[in-house]
C-alpha cells in the first residue's frame, strides 16, 4: 500500500513494518500523527487516526498494532 504524506502527518502506508513475523505488530515512523486501518480490505477497520502520546508510543484501539516514534532521519 502506498498513501501520501501530507503537512506532517503519516498515512498507514508511508509508515515501514518490521519484515520480522514477531513484529508484524509493531510499525516505526518518524510522524507524531499516524493512521491506521488494520491492513484495509474485508479484514480492516475504519480508517483513525492516531497521535504519537509523550512516551514517543501508540497502540491502534481496533487491531492492537503498535507504533512507535524513531528519530528523524537524515
């Protein structure tokens, strides 16, 4: 899947999971807002939006995925 990026905010796609199977729920990003729609399709949710809270961390209420803020990159 691939969205865009629009005035700071990430969308589901832009974002990279870790290729490792334990960590298929766990998502990094460099955003302090990011969407999520549990992988879209019949066994999606509705599209939210989250933020990033102060513990640089955010877990989707619907699917459990966790997103988590790294640093920027150069």
């Amino acid at each position: 899947m691939v969205f865009s990026k629009n005035e700071g905010f990430i969308v589901m796609s832009d974002i990279h999971a870790n290729s490792s199977d334990t960590d298929d729920m766990t998502v990094t990003t460099t955003a302090m807002r990011v969407s999520c729609n549990g992988g879209g399709g019949a066994l999606g949710h509705p599209l939210i939006w989250l933020n990033i809270g102060e513990d640089n961390a955010v877990t989707c209420p619907y699917c459990s995925r966790h997103f988590i803020k790294t640093e920027e990159e150069n």
